[in-house]
C-alpha cells in the first residue's frame, strides 16, 4: 500500500514536472517563432542533431595528409640548419 501511495505521488510530481518544461518549451518555441503556444511542442524538434561519425579511411587520409605537411616542414627545416 505504501509503495502504491509512494509511485502515485511521484507519478503526480512528474506529471507537474513535465507540465512545466513543456510550458517553458512552448515560450522558447514562441521567441523563435518556431510554433505557438497554445499546443505541446515537439520536443524532437528541438532536440540537437546527432554528432556525425568520421569513417576510419576519412580519418587515415587526414592522418596521413597531416603527416606529409610535417615531413615537408621538417625537411625544409632541415635544409636550412646546414647552412
């Protein structure tokens, strides 16, 4: 009995909770002109995309093409020290 009173005030609270995060949603959607008001909005919307992912023969050709700067930067370096 406890334990149902206990999930019934929780359930309560997050119901609240939730009533007030989409309240300050729908005033954010309305500064940004993205929406009314007057409805919930669609959180997925709002939501930041997902990071994209570099393939592993993106990240090589980067790698390697960093490596080849360096070589040459070193190697002029090195031509002119023995002077």
């Amino acid at each position: 009995m406890k334990d149902t009173i206990k999930f019934l005030r929780l359930h309560a609270a997050l119901v609240n909770e939730k009533a007030g995060i989409e309240a300050k949603l729908n005033v954010i959607a309305e500064v940004l002109g993205k929406g009314d008001s007057i409805g919930p909005v669609d959180v997925a919307a709002l939501a930041p995309k997902k990071k994209r992912k570099m393939s592993a023969a993106g990240k090589a050709a980067i790698i390697a093409a960093q490596k080849a700067r360096w070589a040459k930067i070193k190697a002029a370096k090195g031509k002119t020290e023995g002077k």
